[in-house]
C-alpha cells in the first residue's frame, strides 16, 4: 500500500469510542520531497474524497453514513516540509465537507 496507488482506499477503520470513520491512506515508503510523490499524495487524496462524497462510500458502509469522517495519512516518518504544507491546505480545503485530516506517524519497535 502506499500513495502511488491511488485508484484503491487502503483501509476503512471505526472507532466505537468515538464514533467516528477514518479513511486510511497507508504510505510505507520514506518521503523524498519530490513532486511525483505530492502528486501521488494529491491523486490519492482527491480519490478519498470522491469516494466519500460520489456515493460508494454510502453503498458500501451505510451504517457509518452521517458519523464523522477523517482521511488518515498513516506513514512511518515524518513528511517533508513541502508535503506538510500541502497537507495543510488540503485540511483547510476539506473543512468545507466536514472531512478531516490528519498525519498518523507509525513508530515500530523491534520485539
């Protein structure tokens, strides 16, 4: 899983606690500060939403419909400064359909 294929919503999560739904992108590589990579990010984003938005999500989760949305970007490292800034101007622009944003570094630890 990872930004570059963007056609697939990687994972679909609920938290009962909190009853709220987060679309999941999984990126596993680290960021290089390139632009294919914002583009991918950008693609990627742009179909989460679509999905949220066009219906499919509402067919295929109908008891998550009206609970509060959030598109995670989970990612084993920190994004680059230029990711960061464009995900901060997606979060504004998401703002206007209730759809949140955020950043979810994963640290692993070695057992």
């Amino acid at each position: 899983m990872s930004v570059e294929n963007f056609s697939v919503v990687d994972l679909v999560a609920h938290d009962p606690k909190t009853d709220q739904v987060a679309l999941v992108i999984v990126e596993q590589r680290p960021w290089d500060n390139s632009r294919e990579r914002l583009l991918q990010l950008q693609q990627k984003i742009h179909n989460y939403v679509s999905y949220a938005l066009d219906g499919q999500f509402a067919r295929t989760y109908p008891d998550f419909v009206g609970k509060p949305l959030t598109i995670a970007l989970s990612c084993f490292a920190e994004p680059d400064a230029a990711t960061m800034q464009f995900l901060d101007e997606m979060k504004r622009r998401l703002h206007r359909y209730t759809i949140g944003l955020e950043v979810r570094v994963l640290h692993v630890q070695a057992g």
